[in-house]
C-alpha cells in the first residue's frame, strides 16, 4: 500500500477541484464540474458527456446522503477516467437517500471501453472512502485543494 | 451470523462499492461474519467460495440489476435488497436479516 498516495492521484488532480460551486442546481453543478473535466482535457465533448451522466442520474438517485451525491457518467466522450469534486457553500436540491441537500459532489467520469481497470480500481477505493463517515465529515470541512487531495489519498495530515 | 453477499448497482462503478463497504462495516459491529461478491463493471471480484455459502445462515441479494449465479443460494434465506437501502441503512437491515432468519430457523423446528 505504499504506493497508495501515487496511484489515486491518477484520477484527480487540482484542476479537478472547485472549492466554492456556483451552482444552484444539480444540473448547474454537473456542467460546472464537467467543465473543469474539459479544461483538464479528460472528456472530448461537455455536452455529450453531461448527457451521459443524465442518464445515469435516471437510473436512481445518486445522493448517498451526508451531503454528498456522487453522479457518474460512463461515456465516449471520456478520455481518461477521473474524478471531479466540488464543495458548496449553499446546500443544492438533489434526489438523496435521506432526503436532504447536499454540499459535496463528486463527479466520476468514466471511459466507455474499460480497457483500464486500474482506473476502475481507483475509483472503486474512492467510493469505499465515502463509507466512512469521518471522510464525509473531513472532506465537508477542507479548507484547500491540497486537503481534498490528501483525505482522498488517505494522507490524514495534522 | 454467517452471511455472503453479492452487491451490483446499475452502472457498477460505485454504488457497489459503497454497498460492499457499509455491509463489511457494519457486520464487523455487529459481530457478523460477511463475504461479499461484487459484479461491476470491472467484473466479478471476491468471488464467493462454495465453502463460505455452504456455511452461510443467510444470502443478501444487494443488487439493482439481474446478477448471475444466483442458483448457488437455492439451499440457504435469500433475501433481496436494492443497494440504495444498503447504502442507507447497512446496520438496520442487518439487524433485520437476522430477526428473519430467526424466525425462519425457528418456524422449522
């Protein structure tokens, strides 16, 4: 496991942060974050990936409570498979599990042909984290980029 | 008690995960022994051994899509769930498997 802080980092980086969403609505938010994964140059095309994470949203709330929802969309307009997370200030409407807003998205982007299960493992380990009611406090409260990156790369800090 | 488990969600990148990871947390507190078979995108991982379904009290189904190998539970409690209930409440409805399959052992005696 010493390689452990390496290999997350694979599929985020600080590009794929945005501490303080604009958005006021679920579908603000997946086109905000969904932004930061074109600029990052991990999706080919916004828009069409932004429909495949819709779909997905159809399928079953992806609110897991706590104030996180965690949409994902498996799509060919996917370059490399990453995670994008936003914080918001205010709580945005969103279908959960306990029924109540939330303040953290994480947004999975997910490559069609799964060609490269070693991203799939990542993004599985993140989801494991996200049982973890001590990592939702933690990462409701990081103050910085470098906060979120070390709690998801299982770097407790102080 | 002795429980094995597959989990699958409709997308099988997370929620599956998440599922596996809540049921093992909360059978560690309530003293049960858990083994968890995940069907993802990725594939099937941690596959279920015949010995740990042989000697399973009961199967959890905590699945939101048809999932194979289903016919290997025929001889034990199955019980199915959606991974969203799992993901909610892993701790209650554990507790409530077990009151079940209580019932059931008890109904046979």
């Amino acid at each position: 496991m010493a390689d452990k802080e390496i290999n997350i980092a694979k599929v985020i980086n600080l590009n794929l942060i945005d501490l303080h969403l604009n958005g006021k609505t679920k579908k603000d938010v997946i086109k905000e974050l969904s932004t930061l994964l074109k600029e990052d140059d991990d999706i080919t095309n916004t828009q069409d990936f932004i429909d495949d994470v819709f779909l997905r949203e159809e399928e079953g709330e992806t609110g897991i409570g706590q104030g996180v929802a965690i949409p994902h969309g498996k799509s060919k307009a996917v370059k490399n498979t990453m995670i994008a997370i936003g914080l918001s200030d205010h709580p945005i409407p969103w279908e959960t599990l306990d029924d109540k807003p939330v303040t953290a998205v994480i947004l999975f982007a997910v490559r069609n042909q799964d060609a490269d299960t070693l991203h799939l493992k990542l993004l599985q380990r993140v989801a494991i984290l996200l049982s973890d009611d001590d990592f939702i406090d933690k990462l409701h409260a990081a103050k910085n980029k470098k906060n979120v990156i070390d709690l998801l790369c299982g770097n407790k800090g102080r | 008690m002795k429980i094995v488990c597959v989990c699958a969600c409709t997308s099988g990148i997370a929620h599956t995960y998440l599922a596996k990871a809540k049921l093992e947390k909360a059978a560690k507190e309530l003293g049960d022994e858990i083994h968890v078979e995940t069907q993802g995108t990725i594939g099937t991982e941690n596959a279920l051994t015949p010995e740990q379904i042989a000697e399973a009290d009961v199967a959890l189904l905590a699945v939101d899509i048809a999932t194979t190998g289903n016919e290997r539970f025929k001889n034990i409690p199955t019980v199915k769930v959606g991974t969203s209930l799992v993901v909610k409440a892993p701790k209650q409805l554990l507790e409530r498997i077990e009151e079940e399959v209580k019932e059931r052992k008890s109904q046979k005696e």
